[in-house]
C-alpha cells in the first residue's frame, strides 16, 4: 500500500471517548451486552448484514446495503469519525447501529439494525445511540432522519423529535429531525436502559467471539415464521 497516498486519502478524526459497555436486561429475561466494536471486527458483522441486503420486509434491504457500506467504509478509513455499537446475548449477534460525529457539537445518526425481533433490540440500540452522542461524546444536538416506517415510529414519534426545516441530513432526501440534550434527558427515563458496569464475565464472553447465525436463521428471525413474508 502507498502509505504517502493513504495520508491524503484518510480522513482526519476528531477525538472520540469511548461507549462504556452495559448490560439490558430484555422482556425474556436475556441479558443483552451493549458495547462498541473496534475495526478488527467489521469482517463478522459485514457477514451477519449481507443476508439483510436481499430482504425486502420492513426495509431491512435499504438500511442492510447502507450499513454494510458505511462500516466497511469505516473499516477502510474513508469515513470521517465513526462507532458502531453492538448487541450480544450469550455472544450472538442481536443488532448495531451506527454514527458519527459530523463536527464538535453535532451528531449524525447512521443507522440501526435488528436481527432479532420483537424484543425491542432496536429501540434499545438507538437508545445507547443517543446516549452515547449526548452523554459520552459530549454533542449538543444529533440529527436523525427515517427510512421505515417502523423507524419512524421507534425514533421521531416515540422521542417527539424536532423537525429541522432547511436542513439535509447527510443520508439524503427525507425529512431531518434532530434530538436536543433537553430532549434527551426528558426521554432518558423511560427509553434509556441498561446497567454498569458490564460485570465482566458478560463482557469477556462478548469481546471473546462475535457470533453470528446463519443465512437461513437470520432470515427466518428477521421475517418471523418460515415462508410467512416475501423475502
Ligand atoms: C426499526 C428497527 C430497528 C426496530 O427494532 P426493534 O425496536 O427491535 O423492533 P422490532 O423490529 O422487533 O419490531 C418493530 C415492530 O414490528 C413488529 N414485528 C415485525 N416483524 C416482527 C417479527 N418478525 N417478530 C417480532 N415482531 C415483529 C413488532 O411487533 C414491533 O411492533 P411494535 O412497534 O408495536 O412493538 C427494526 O425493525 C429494524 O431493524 N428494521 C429494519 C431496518 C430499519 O428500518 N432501521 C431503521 C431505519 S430508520
């Protein structure tokens, strides 16, 4: 590699503090590990989204192909100060999100990905989102925008977040809302879970394997019963 080239090519980064990994207990009981990743484990993730690429239920195929991108983006260091964010249960991957910060004060929510359903991963994962742009990086404000309907309901109506007349977010077209610190910490109570520290057994298993199921499972958990949805 011409590392005098890949000088010019890679963006600056701002300084970032690290997630604090926690730990939410879900409806069943489940302990989900909520922690950030490092670029050494992008691989595993991009073979746990591909499979999303191809299903169309509920968008999963938009946010998959994006995702996908973007983290391996990140990987390659072509994206400007970016984290992902995962959740494990017993090491198995349940979902991530991304983001990043656009400057100091402002913070651009990517996007989010549940592969297990019906258990609010995804509404927790957006939560530690948010937590971690307001409460760990220090923003003012994160911008946010919807590709689904069911993201419109988790994230602009469940946070009553503001609409931002005049203001494109960087994922395109649709409309930019923006959750404030006030807004944050009104909603914290009632959306934002979890407990820490992680006790560390949880989190050395976590770190330890990132496992992923496979295709047909993924599949199968994203769309509910076997043959039920158009894939
Ligand atoms: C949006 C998203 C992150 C929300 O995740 P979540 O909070 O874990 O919620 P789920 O996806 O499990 O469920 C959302 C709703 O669909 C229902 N649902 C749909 N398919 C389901 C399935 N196979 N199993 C269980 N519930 C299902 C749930 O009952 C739930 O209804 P509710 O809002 O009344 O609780 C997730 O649906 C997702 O990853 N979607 C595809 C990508 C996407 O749209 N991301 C957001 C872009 S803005």
């Amino acid at each position: 590699m011409d590392m005098e080239l890949e000088q010019i090519l890679r963006p600056p980064e701002l300084p970032m503090n690290p997630y604090p990994p926690k730990v939410i207990t879900l409806a069943t009981g489940n302990k989900m590990v909520v922690r950030p990743i490092d670029r050494s484990e992008v691989p595993v993730l991009l073979k746990a989204i591909k499979p999303t690429i191809k299903i169309e239920r509920d968008f999963y195929d938009v946010v998959g192909a994006r995702l996908y991108a973007e983290l391996l983006g990140w990987m390659k260091h072509r994206v400007r100060n970016e984290y992902c964010l995962v959740g494990q249960i017993d090491g198995v991957l349940v979902g991530a999100v991304n983001g990043r910060m656009l400057s100091k004060k402002i913070g651009i929510s990517l996007h989010t990905l549940a592969i297990e359903r019906g258990l609010r991963i995804g509404a927790h994962l957006f939560a530690s989102k948010m937590e971690h742009h307001i409460e760990h990086l220090n923003q003012h404000e994160v911008w946010i925008t919807a590709e689904s309907p069911l993201g419109f309901r988790r994230w602009m109506i469940e946070y009553s977040l503001i609409k931002q007349e005049g203001v494109q977010h960087e994922l395109g077209g649709a409309e930019s809302f923006k959750l404030t610190r006030e807004l944050y910490y009104k909603n914290k109570p009632r959306l934002v879970c979890g407990s820490r520290p992680c006790p560390p057994e949880l989190l050395e298993h976590a770190k330890k394997e990132i496992i992923i199921a496979d295709e047909k499972t993924i599949t199968e958990q994203i769309c509910g019963a076997k043959g039920a949805w158009k894939i």
